[in-house]
C-alpha cells in the first residue's frame, strides 16, 4: 500500500517580529492576495491554512476591504482554512482568561466567516500549558499541533528517556492533570518541513530523499505531513506542478495537496495502539535545555509589568464592576470590553509579549496596552458610579463624605487600601482659579475619621491633604472645572469577603490618638501578630513567622550577574562572579510608622560594570556568533547601581511586600532577589495557567544550561512538611529554583542588545536604560494552610477599587457582597457577564492538581448551571465538588 505524503500550503504569520508590524502587515496584504489569485487560476490548489488565527483576515481587509466576498466565497469553498484562535499567542506569559479570551474571541470570529478549523493549533509557542488539553476539550477542539516540548525519539528507538516528555512517534496522545487527553501532533521537522517544493527533477530528488526519509523517522502510519511553508513565507505558486513531478518520481508514494481536515482524519483512523502519552505542560523537559526560550520572560519586564496591570484591569476589576452595575443599569458594556480585549490580545502573540522581537514593535505594543488601559479604566469608572449612586448612603450625617470600597477578587481580602476623598471644591463658576485655589489652602483641614454605615469609628489614617484643579464631565452637560481639596485616607480593611463592597464615610471628628506603631529598634525591627521582621547586619532580612515559629534568614538577597545572550535566552558569561548587595554599605530610613502600616526604605548601592565586554560582544553579535561559544565577559569599568527597596508591613497580614527602584544605566546584566528557604522538598509549584503546577527542583540527564528557568503568574512556593513560603509578584513572570539552600530566585530585571534567533537584529531599548520600579512580596504557611498564600498572591495583583458618593438613599444595601466563595480549594479567574447576553458568567479552577474540595457558589436571585469555556451550557453536571486539576465554569440565570 502506497504511503500518502499530505503537503499543507500555509505561512507561519508572526504579525511582527524581526521587522515592525506594518512591514509585516504589508507582505500579508502581498500573500492575500496572491492567494486569491491563485484559487481563481489554479484549480488543483486543494487550500490554503490561514496559522490558525482569525487576525489575519483583519488585517488584510484593513487595507483591502474590497475584497472581502472574495474571501468569504474562498472560505466557503473550503480554500481557505481558517481559526480557531484570534491570534497565536504565547502560552506561558498570558494570563488563563487571556488564553480563553483568545478562543473564545478566535471561535466567534471564525464562525462569522464559516466553519473553523478545529485544531489546537500552537505551531511556535515557547512551550506548551500543561491544561491545554482540558481547554481545547472545553472549546470543541479534540486534537492540538505543536512545534516545541516533547523530545521524539524515532520510530527505532525503542529507549524513551521521559515517558512523560518524549514520544516514539510525531503523533500522540496529550494527557492534562484532570486526564483529559487528545490526540496531538509534533512539527518533529519543524512547520517548514515541505517548504519550497522543487518543481525541477535533480532538485526534487534530494529534496524528498531527504525529507521523506525525515518524516518516515517519526511517524507512526503511512500518513506523512508536510509543511509547504515558514515565517511570513509567501506562497509558492508553483507547488501543484512540484507536487505532479513527485508522484512521477516517487510511484511508492502518493503525494496530495491537502488540508489538516483530510489528514488528521487519515492519521487518527491509522494510528497504532502503541503511541505514548506525554503528560502536562510541555516545555522540553528532555533537551539540552538552552533553547526552551523560558528566558523570554524577563526579556523587556516592563511589556510583562503593563500587561499584567491590563489584564487585571479588564479580567478583575472591570468586568466585576461591570457585572455588578448591570443590576442597576441594565447594561453591559459588551462591545466596549470587546474592543478592549482584542487591542489587549494584539499583543500576545510570542514574539511580541515575549518580549522578543525590534524596538519598534515593542514600542507599538505600549500603545496598544495604554489604550486598552484607558477603555478598561474608563468603564471601570462608569460602573463604580452606578453602583456609588445606586448604594444606600442615608446612614451618614448630613456633611460627612462617603465613599465605598469594592472587592473585585475571588478572595476575601485584609488589606490597608488609600483612597482619596475631595472635601471641599471651589467651582469656577464662583470666582477665579487662583482666588479659588488661595481661599482653599487658607482654610484649617478638621481632624477627620473614618465611620462605616453604624457610626463606628473604624481603623484609620489621614495621610495627606493637598489643593488642586479638578473637573467634572456631566452626561448632560458641559464640564465643570474647580478647585478642591482632596484628603488621602489610609483605612484598615479585614476579611472583606470576595466580591463585595462597603460603604465608609469621612466625618469631622476627633480621633482618638495613635496605637502602637508597627517599628522598633530604630527602624530595623517590623513587626505585627504574623511576622517579626530584622534588618540583619548587611542589609538582608530575618524573617520570623510567629504562626509556625520557623525563622529565616538572608531574605532580600540582591544578586546581580552579567548577560551576554539575547532576548530569548540568558548567558552568563565564562568567569563571571555574582556581586551582592549585602557585600556594600546600606542605609536604612523610616517613611510610614503608623498602627495600620511600617514602611523602611533600604537603599543599597553596587558597584557593578557598566556592560559586557563591548568590543568583543559586538563582534560577536555581529559576526551572529551562537550565543554558548561566545567570550564577552563583562566590563572592567564599575559604576554604581542604586536599589532602594520599600519593606512595607501591614497590621493585620502575613505578607511581607517590597518595592524596588532603581535608575537602570548599565548594559548586558541580571538582578535578579533571592530567597534562600533552606527547606527539605525535591519539588516545588508556581501558578500556570489554570493550574498549580508541580515541577522538579533537579533537572533531566540531559540538561545542560547550568540555569532552569521557569515561568509563573502571580506566585512560586515552596514547602515541606514543616511549613513553606510563597513568593508573589507583580508582572516578574520568570524565577528559578537554585539546589543550593531551596533558593527561589526572582529574576526583577534583564538587559540584553539584540534579538537573537537566526540573525542580528540590534535591540537597544532591550537595555532597557532609565528608572524602574518593581514589586513582589513573601508569606508563610504551616504544614496545610498553603492555598490561603496562593489567594493572598493573587489579591497582591488586584487592587481594591473605591469610589466617593453622596449621602442619599439607594436600592442597594450600604454592604454588600455579590457572589459568594465557599472552598478551600478554588481561585476565581473571572466574574462576567456572557458574550453579547446578560447571563453571568463564573470560572475558576482547583489549586490542586491532586486533591477534591466542596465547592459552593452563591449569587443571589440567579441559578446556576454548568458552562464550558466558550460559554455554552455543558454536558457536565453542577455538583457542590470540586475535581482536580479541574477548570470549572458556570453560567447563572435570573431567577
């Protein structure tokens, strides 16, 4: 029986990358429309596969909108094979809804245009999520095809290093942590494997000797699949005639243009019983390790910084609010958010949030979260005043100023939250600026509190006071400008429940003087009833957690090294020594030392070299000298690196918060703070996408990067039977888990000069020179109580929201909470309401890939029924358990 060769037309479209994306952008209008043509010209041109993302055919009628019957009617006809996802993004450095949005966004788009391809399609992502195959079960999608991860090991190899990580064969099966499984295909020869078909007979000879053999190596039936395409490759023409040459050279073979549709129906109806089980997330575990690119997620940290802040814009703060407001409104800012979403998404494909790609495109990308900032903010805004408008505030005197605090995360929250109350305006209308700015700043400020909705003086601080312009903008009306004085409250905030707000008002009133502060010992003691925290003798920190009684030192170790790679990858170079903050003198000062909240700054200065090595790097890049064979070492010129460190400590939290500023003006470099837990594990876990997963401490035999970098969301922990430490982050996507002491490293910064990959593309803005801010913090559990530091991590990213009001009547209760949480073991990703309906829309997942916990979800006035992820009703039924490993979605209806 012939074996049949399946060529596939397609171009792996990175929508920019090495060139800016209106260079990119206008080769694909040139590969449109040679496609077109070719379908009008070319009747044995079977189709052509559009990479999988509906964004592409956005782009191309962006410029030629003319043409769009043209490519519905090619749709229709099955020549162009489109979706499933929005756009290819990157797995690992985008938050779980921002993969789910992807699809979600991806599957309804495609259906506007026909039917989608439904292949997980993930050609190039820098490693794959470990519940993909959970996620694309929950989207209709039972196969994936991927081009990074797993290690083939070929057809005769009988020896398979890592079950778990490595396949005999190209095809198999992909098990999640749940145990949902689908089957998968590897790009073993990458997706380039039958690019540029010869159509001349010598050539055509030693191209498919060569790629047949290739492809026969790996594959598991007689089905073999060739990729007729690469990046931004435009389309061969020729490819049905090369095709016709090889089935009159090869008479063993049968050799078709086709599509995935045709060929994975072929593969998957001939696929041996023998074909393995790869588990997880797949990163390439079972390789050298150098080029798992997981170094991409320190590349450029401010691009992580800004979208994790527009992500939780969007996911935790204004779809709640949103959520919530349509109780009063009736409305849903649907197209808004859409909008919002999708500028969002533009930057997640791989080489754009990874941070991998010429300044230009990184440049573009801060424009497109800045707006996608400013619509989730704005909305944030319009339904925090519904609701403040719509909340009952009677309970205040006459006077006072209310405002009300909302908790838009999963969580219950303990927290110190600042707002900003306006006491008193000077509207313009009634004298001039200036006389209205002086008349402000003349009058005596009252001693002021703060009261919940009883009259009950809650714990509180009034920070500062301050005269400034104002405005307002009337729906209904012009605007208003004034002057106004504004008071910055501190207020004490314990076990608000998840989703919830409650009402607070500023009044005159004597307060009733200071507790006691939070310093001692000349400010190099913090302490509250969960930690004791010392300034030891250089500047690093022991940490006491009075819960447990276990105590650790050489916390806040600041370590910086050189970095002479790219930005993929990290290299170090030969020789390089480590220099530590704790090796030069400190200085510590006291900013906050109150009973709500202690703040020391601890500055540090190093002396570290300016750059690599210039001269030598720079041939080196320029020579495109691979990164591991390169002999840069780093400047003999020292300069000084200043890092001063905010230590802040709240009155009623376990958490221990820092944040780290620093004028970056040296090149070619990593700091990287480490935490040296010295406790007694082999494994450790970091927040995934969808998951806690649980990965080795060790490396493979394999491996041999004398680093393992790793990525995360919002925490890493590790812990032993004793107790643990949770480390949680804001946008510091990379970490590593170092053998000696259990140290986890967060990387906070890296500098790199170029690209990298398959030539030299200068990076300058990689550097990444000027001023830098970075945030982080540390907690602590005992033997069990890990999940509540995971939660605490979580809510590290999602600010309570606030917003003033009037004193007046309104519908809804003065407190409140909306949706109820009741387990242990489940993290909220998302409050919403449906896509295009009013239906609300609830999804989170367990922390455990191992263990069950009873889940109940409440909202009162709807029910609730089980949801996939694409927002359908699911075949799954609702019980009050929580599985595994488990992605858990509901949709609630009005009663």
């Amino acid at each position: 029986m012939k074996k049949k060769v399946y060529i596939i037309s397609h171009s792996h479209w990175d929508r920019e990358w090495y060139m800016p994306y209106e260079q990119h952008h206008m080769r694909l209008v040139a590969l449109m429309d040679d496609l077109l043509e070719t379908f009008k010209t070319d009747p044995d041109f079977h189709s052509f596969h559009l990479d999988g993302q509906t964004i592409a055919l956005d782009d191309y009628l962006e410029v030629r909108p003319q043409k769009e019957g043209e490519i519905r009617q090619a749709i229709a006809d099955g020549k162009l094979k489109i979706g499933p996802f929005y756009i290819l993004q990157d797995d690992f450095l985008i938050s779980a809804e921002s993969n789910t949005r992807n699809m979600l966004i991806g599957l309804e788009e495609s259906k506007k245009w026909g039917d989608p391809v439904l292949l997980g399609y993930f050609p190039d992502t820098f490693g794959n999520m470990g519940q993909a195959p959970q996620m694309m079960q929950e989207g209709g999608i039972e196969i994936a095809a991927f081009g990074r991860g797993v290690k083939p090991t070929g057809f005769n190899n009988a020896v398979i290093n890592d079950e778990k990580y490595a396949s005999q064969f190209s095809e198999m099966w992909w098990q999640g942590p749940d145990g949902s499984k689908i089957f998968s295909v590897l790009f073993a020869n990458w997706y380039s494997n039958g690019n540029e078909i010869p159509a001349e007979k010598e050539a055509a000879i030693r191209f498919w000797d060569t790629k047949l053999a290739d492809a026969e190596a790996y594959a598991s039936t007689g089905h073999l699949l060739m990729m007729n395409g690469c990046d931004h490759q435009p389309l061969q023409k020729d490819v049905t005639t090369a095709i016709k040459l090889a089935n009159e050279l090869y008479p063993d073979y049968e050799f078709v243009h086709s599509s995935f549709d045709e060929y994975l129906t072929a593969v998957m109806a001939d696929a041996p019983d023998t074909l393995s089980t790869v588990e997880g997330e797949l990163t390439s575990q079972e390789t050298d390790g150098w080029y798992t690119l997981a170094n991409t997620s320190s590349s450029r940290i401010y691009l992580k910084q800004k979208n994790t802040e527009v992500q939780r814009q969007l996911e935790s703060i204004t779809e709640p609010l949103a959520t919530m407001a349509y109780e009063v409104t009736g409305k849903y800012p649907h197209d808004e958010l859409r909008y919002a979403w999708k500028l969002l998404l533009q930057n997640h494909p791989h080489d754009s949030i990874c941070g991998c790609s010429v300044d230009e495109v990184h440049q573009e990308m801060m424009t497109r979260f800045a707006k996608s900032l400013e619509v989730g903010r704005f909305l944030a805004s319009e339904a925090l005043e519904s609701l403040t408008n719509a909340i009952d505030t009677s309970h205040f005197p006459e006077g006072s100023k209310p405002f009300v605090l909302v908790n838009t995360s999963g969580n219950a929250t303990s927290d110190v939250v600042e707002t900003e109350i306006e006491w008193k305006r000077g509207p313009f209308s009634e004298g001039a600026p200036n006389a209205q700015y002086y008349q402000l700043k003349a009058e005596t400020v009252p001693e002021l509190v703060v009261i919940d909705e009883k009259g009950v003086e809650v714990e509180a601080e009034i920070i500062s006071s301050e005269v400034r312009f104002g405005y307002d903008l009337p729906k209904d009306g012009f605007r208003i400008p004034f002057m106004a004085r504004y008071i910055k409250v501190r207020v004490m905030v314990s076990e608000m429940a998840e989703m919830s707000w409650k009402g607070y008002a500023l009044v005159e009133k004597a307060s009733q003087g200071p507790a006691a502060s939070l310093i001692k010992d000349l400010g190099r003691t913090l302490e509250n009833d969960f930690l004791k925290v010392t300034i030891q003798a250089d500047g690093r920190l022991t940490i006491t957690d009075k819960l447990t009684n276990i105590t650790h030192d050489n916390f806040l170790t600041f370590e910086n090294v050189g970095d002479i790679a790219n930005e993929y990858i990290f290299k170090q170079p030969k020789n390089d020594t480590a220099i530590y903050a704790h090796d030069f003198p400190f200085e510590l000062s006291v900013l906050t030392n109150s009973p709500l909240q202690a703040e020391i700054a601890l500055t540090q200065t190093l002396m570290i070299p300016v750059s690599a090595d210039e001269s030598v790097l720079n041939e080196e890049m320029l020579s495109v000298t691979e990164f591991r064979h390169r002999n840069a070492g780093r400047s003999k010129e020292l300069a000084p690196l200043e890092l001063t460190t905010i230590i802040r400590l709240d009155q009623n939290s376990s958490q221990l918060k820092f944040t780290t500023r620093f004028n970056n003006q040296m090149k070619n470099h990593r700091l990287r703070v480490l935490f040296p837990t010295k406790l007694e594990t082999d494994v450790h876990y970091a927040e995934s996408i969808y998951e806690v997963v649980q990965r080795p401490n060790s490396v493979s035999s394999s491996w041999e990067n004398p680093t393992n970098p790793q990525h995360q969301h919002s925490f890493v922990n590790v812990r032993d039977d004793k107790g643990g430490v949770t480390v949680a982050n804001y946008g510091l996507n990379e970490y590593e888990l170092v053998k000696e002491d259990t140290t986890l490293a967060l990387t906070i910064f890296r500098a790199t000069g170029e690209l990298g990959d398959w030539g030299f593309f200068a990076t300058p803005e990689a550097q990444c020179l000027g001023q830098q801010e970075v945030s982080f913090a540390v907690d602590f559990h005992g033997p069990n109580n890990y999940n509540e530091t995971f939660k605490r991590a979580q809510n590290f990213q999602i600010p309570v929201s606030s917003a003033q009001t009037t004193v007046h009547a309104g519908p809804l209760a003065t407190t409140n909470q909306f949706l109820s949480v009741d387990s242990d073991g489940y993290l909220l990703t998302t409050m919403k309401r449906k896509e295009h309906q009013s239906e609300i829309i609830v999804r989170g997942y367990n922390l455990s890939n191992s263990q069950s916990y009873p889940l109940t979800l409440a909202i009162k006035g709807y029910s609730p029924e089980r949801a996939t992820l694409i927002e359908t009703l699911s075949e799954k039924k609702l019980t009050n358990t929580l599985a595994s490993a488990e992605i858990h979605s509901t949709i609630w209806k009005k009663d």
